[in-house]
C-alpha cells in the first residue's frame, strides 16, 4: 500500500520541519527573554495537537495563538504564529492518512469476506496437517 507510506512519509516531513522551525524560534534572543521557564518545565509541549511554548501572559498576544494557562494564568501555551500554517497543513495530512489507512482497511476485509471459505478450508486442512504433525511427533517419542 504505497499510498498509506507516502502518506505516512509527508506527516513525518510535516512534525520535522515543524520541529525546526520551534527550535529556531526558541533560539531567537527576541524569544528567550518572553519564555516563562521558571518553572523548569518543557520548552514545548502539545495541546490539542498543536505545539505550545510556554509563554509569560504578557506577551502572549505577540507570539501567537494561546491555547491553555498555567493555574496561576502566570504562564501562557501558546502557538507561535510561524508554525500555525504547518501545522494545519500536518493535522490535514493527518487526516488524510486516517481516511487512506480506512481504505485500506475496508479494502482488506472484503477481499477477506470475498474469500471466506476458502480461508476456512485453508484454516481447516492446516489443523488436520497440525493433528497429522503430532501424532507422528508422538508416535516417535513413544517408539524411540
């Protein structure tokens, strides 16, 4: 199914550009002095299926769209607005695969279904074979 892995290819294309574009975002000394690290915690985490970084309420707006707040509304999670086109363009290709790997699958039980007695004959013809197997197997160790 060359469609499913092509598919599968471009998500992980999509989460590594992604990934590269936070990291260069992070390192930007414009950004460091708006992370809220305090807290020790990660500097990216996943809300929703977006990717956040935690962001001191202040500058919130000026980084992107926030998706959650710390309890003490301190620390905002927010997307950073270079990374919301692809991201939309990964949960898109995301989708698609989901919808391919149905296909697919929907594809496989009917071609199953299709070819049920056949299968059943398959299937009962081993277990006599099985059956064959260990009475010789058995019959060996009892005569030596």
């Amino acid at each position: 199914f060359p469609s499913v892995g092509r598919l599968r290819a471009k998500v992980r294309t999509f989460k590594r550009n992604i990934l590269t574009s936070i990291d260069s975002i992070l390192s930007m000394p414009s950004m460091k002095s708006k992370l809220a690290v305090e807290s020790g915690g990660a500097l990216t985490m996943e809300i929703n299926g977006r990717l956040v970084i935690p962001v001191q309420q202040k500058y919130q707006n000026s980084v992107g769209i926030v998706h959650d707040a710390s309890r003490s509304g301190k620390t905002c999670y927010v997307e950073p607005t270079e990374i919301v086109g692809p991201t939309n363009e990964l949960r898109q290709a995301e989708a698609e695969l989901r919808s391919e790997e149905a296909r697919v699958w929907r594809q496989l039980t009917e071609t199953i279904v299709e070819h049920r007695e056949e299968i059943e004959g398959n299937v009962a013809s081993l277990g006599q074979l099985d059956v064959v197997m260990a009475r010789v197997k058995l019959g060996k160790k009892l005569d030596g």
